[in-house]
C-alpha cells in the first residue's frame, strides 16, 4: 500500500475526529499535534509491519457559517 488518506473535521464536543477512507479506522485527538500521532499509533496497529502506507495524507475540512 502506498497511500492511506484520512478524512479529518472538527469534533462537535472540541478536538478533532479522523477517519480512514476504505478502512475501518477510526481516532481522535484534542489538538493536531495529538490527532496526528493518534493516527500514526492506529496505522501502527491495524497494519502488520511492512504492509502499511508508505503515506499517511490527512485531508482536512472546517465548515464555517458567514454572515452576510
């Protein structure tokens, strides 16, 4: 595998929830810092070593209300 793309948003309670695209991997962390090495611990043990991504890409998203 060379590539696994995490789908990261805001927490509703605060922080920020990740969750694998076509894996059934899930985590969360209360700052980016922390959520990043949450994933990384996930990849780790959900992958056998050496069948892992050799990327781990995160694609964020932040919704946002504008007034007008």
């Amino acid at each position: 595998m060379s590539e696994l793309i995490f789908h990261v948003e805001d927490a509703p309670e605060g922080g920020f929830v990740a969750r694998a695209l076509g894996h059934s991997l899930f985590t969360e962390g209360a700052t980016l810092d922390e959520l990043r090495a949450n994933i990384r611990e996930a990849v780790a043990c959900h992958f056998e070593e050496g069948s892992g991504p050799r990327v781990i890409r995160l694609h964020c998203v932040r919704e946002e209300t504008l007034a007008p």
